[in-house]
C-alpha cells in the first residue's frame, strides 16, 4: 500500500508543468533514467538556492532593490539629481583663468596640428 504522501508526489509528477519533474513520478521509467532525472533535478535546485542565497545576502547588507521599470518616462519628467560639492578651499579666481587660458592654448594647438595633417 503507498503512503499518502507517495500518491500526492505522483500526482503532482503527473500535473506539473516544471520541466523534468514529471519524469520523476513516470511509472515504468528506467532505473538510470530517473537516477539521471534526480541528479540534474537535484543540480538544478541547488545552484538555484545557491543563487538566491547570494542575493538575499546582498539584500541584507544592503537593503536596496534595483528593478527596471518598462515604462517610458520623459527626460524632463525625470528629476535632476542635485549633487553640492562644497569644498574647504576657496575658490580661485587666479588659478581658474589660468587654468582655462592654458586650456584653451592646449586646444588651439591640437587643432592647429590636425589642420596641418589635413
């Protein structure tokens, strides 16, 4: 006589959709066959659980969730992150010219340079 648990588990083998599992509750299936059903079922589920481990880890440490939306936003709908740089040294007004005088130096030169390959 089979135990209840045995007729459900068969009948769930029967009825389920999930890809290698009805094969597990097939009667007059090959020994090796069904040895070869449980080990990649078995693979399966434990890669699986290994991969979910790892994202509940990293969910714990940082309790963030990034998920893509598949809506389509406008740009100006979306808003501006404000990023503030407040720096301890004062601004120079000296060193900025200077900067950008040499800047644009740099930039005349290389575009003379490519004006005389062409």
């Amino acid at each position: 006589m089979e135990s209840r648990f045995k007729k459900s588990f068969k009948k769930y083998c029967e009825c389920t959709s999930i890809h290698g599992v009805q094969y597990l509750g097939e009667q007059g299936l090959p020994l090796k066959e069904r040895a070869c059903w449980i080990f990649t079922l078995s693979i399966t589920f434990l890669i699986n659980a290994y991969l979910i481990g790892n994202e509940l880890l990293k969910w714990k440490n940082s309790q963030v969730i990034i998920s893509n939306n598949h809506t389509f936003t406008p740009n100006w709908e979306i808003p501006f992150p404000v990023v503030t740089i407040c720096s301890e040294n004062k601004y120079n007004n000296n060193l900025s010219s200077i900067f950008t005088k040499s800047r644009r130096e740099v930039d005349s030169d290389r575009d003379l340079q490519h004006h005389e390959k062409i």
